[in-house]
C-alpha cells in the first residue's frame, strides 16, 4: 500500500531527527554556536528597541520652555498662555505655575531636602510650548528647525525673561538610537551569514557520512528530491531548536542587563523596564531560523547529491 503524502513527510521529519542523536555530542555543539549566533542579532535587536522606547519617554525636542519675568504675576502668566494657544505655529501650550514648579522640585530626587530651607519660592512662571509638526512629516530637523524660529519670536516679547531649546542632548540621543539600530543590523546580517554557514557545513559533513547509503537508494531509483527531503527537515530541526536555546540566552541576558539599566534609569527619576521579545517577535525569530536551515540544507546539499552517482 502507498504511503500518503503526509506520512512520507512524517516519516522523512522522523528520518532527521534520528540523524541528529546519531552523532549527539557534535550536533549539540552545533546547536550552541547556532543558538550563540542567534542570540547575537536579538539581544542587538532588543537594545536598539529599547533605545527607541527610551527616546520616545522624554520630552519632544522642539519644546520650547518659556521663563517669564519675575514681575509677571500668574494671571499674566496664564493670559499670555492663552494667547499663545491661538498662534498658528504652536500644537501645545502647558502653563506651570511657580507653585506648581515648587511642587514638582520637591519631588526631583535630591532636592526635597535643598528645597525645604528656601524662605520664598525663587521660580518663575514657566510656560512650555510645543510647535506644530506636519502631519506627513517626522523629520525631526525640520520641526526642529521651525522651533528655533519660534523661540526666536518668544524671545522678543517683553514678558519673556528667558526662553530655552535643548536639544543637542536630545540630538545625542537620537544618534545614538541611529547607531544601536545599525549595529543590530550590522549584527544580524553577519551572524545570520554564520548561521547559514554553519548549517550548511554541517549538512554537507552529513550528506558526506552517509554517501554510501545515498548510493544505494540511487541504484534503486531514489531520485535527488527525495533524497534531499531528509536534510532539509534536519536542517528545520537544527533551526527551530536553535531558535528556542537562543530566545532562552536572550531572555536571559534582557534578565541580566534589567537590573542595571533599572539602576541607570532611577538616576534620572525615570523608572524603565526592559522589555523583552514579545510573541509576534519570537515567533518571527522561529520561523526566520527554520528558513535559514531549510535555506542552508538546500543549498550545501543538493549540489553534493548531485555529484553522487551510483556504483
């Protein structure tokens, strides 16, 4: 009776991973350095992903803080706010009270103890002002182009004591997010490459060890397709556990490096998580893996297949 065509595949699966415990100590290592070269790319990947969340929680770096004069009561702080609103270039207007100020000085970390022997309240009002960005538009110099024409307009009312635009820390920033994404993909293609490489020398070695067998399957009638099936499906096997040891490493290095990063971000008052691979992500990593196996099985294998003929 003929087999179907699911249980030839399911046979063939079966086939590959027998082959793998047939030389155990070898293909685990080969695993390893799989699961290493794997686990490169995606730690590169959640750092330079992290980076991006981390830019994304700091203020805009076209806000505009606009100090106004000391003789400015709150009142005129809040009239000059609203007229600020109508202004075609601006999103945003937030005004902060010198209370307000005081409010949130004391709970900056460090400053609770300075601010408690101040006599009378030294801030200003403190007007934050946010340019209109274009809608099809997130070129950030742009936008920070148009808020320097803003500030500069701020600047020349006689309410206005001081108005400042810091963004060369926010330009940092964003130059290094600019990097961390580049080494990951840096990263990634090369040790995606090593990945091929590296399945497909080990297949190779496996096509080489069972030549005589391939020989005889031949003599039989065994065409180069169906011979080929096995060590694609090793070549699966080899890339899906990889891919698991590897979103194990990853997992474990996001656990090692949280700890400090969480420490780094309580300098700043701003508490950050790392975040890990999330489902969608994990399983791209799967998939991308067992490709990459497939991938490297068909192209080391089927040239040698071809190049063993029957006795």
């Amino acid at each position: 009776m003929a087999e179907s065509f699911m249980q030839t595949q399911q046979r063939h699966a079966l086939t590959a991973w027998r082959d793998l415990f047939q030389r155990p100590m070898g293909n685990l290592l080969t695993l390893m350095v799989l699961a290493v070269a794997l686990s490169l790319p995606a730690t590169f990947y959640l750092l330079a992903k992290n980076v991006v969340a981390v830019s994304a929680q700091w203020q805009s770096p076209a806000e505009i803080n606009v100090f106004l004069s000391p003789t400015q009561t709150e009142q005129q702080g809040q009239a000059l706010a609203d007229t600020l609103k109508t202004w075609p270039g601006i999103d945003s207007v937030t005004y902060v009270s010198p209370s307000e100020g005081m409010t949130a000085l004391k709970k900056q970390r460090g400053f609770h103890q300075a601010v408690t022997l101040l006599e009378d309240n030294p801030l200003p009002s403190v007007i934050v002002v946010a340019p209109r960005g274009d809608a099809d538009s997130d070129s950030t110099r742009t936008l920070s182009d148009r808020a320097s024409g803003l500030a500069e307009q701020l600047r020349q009312r006689d309410e206005v004591a001081e108005v400042r635009l810091d963004t060369d820390w926010l330009a940092r920033l964003d130059a290094i997010k600019t990097l961390a994404m580049t080494m990951a993909w840096l990263f990634s293609i090369l040790m995606l490459a090593a990945v091929v490489l590296l399945v497909g020398n080990t297949l190779r070695l496996q096509v080489l060890h069972h030549q005589p067998r391939i020989q005889v399957m031949k003599m039989v009638g065994a065409t180069d397709s169906f011979i080929l099936r096995p060590y694609l499906y090793m070549g699966a096997w080899l890339g899906s556990l990889a891919a698991v040891v590897a979103w194990i490493l990853t997992a474990m290095n996001t656990w090692l490096m949280d700890g400090a990063v969480h420490q780094f971000a309580q300098l700043y008052d701003k508490p950050f998580t790392l975040s890990g691979l999330s489902w969608d992500e994990s399983l791209l990593l799967l998939m991308g893996s067992v490709l990459l196996g497939v991938g490297a099985a068909l192209l080391a294998t089927r040239r040698h297949l071809k190049e063993i003929e029957p006795v």
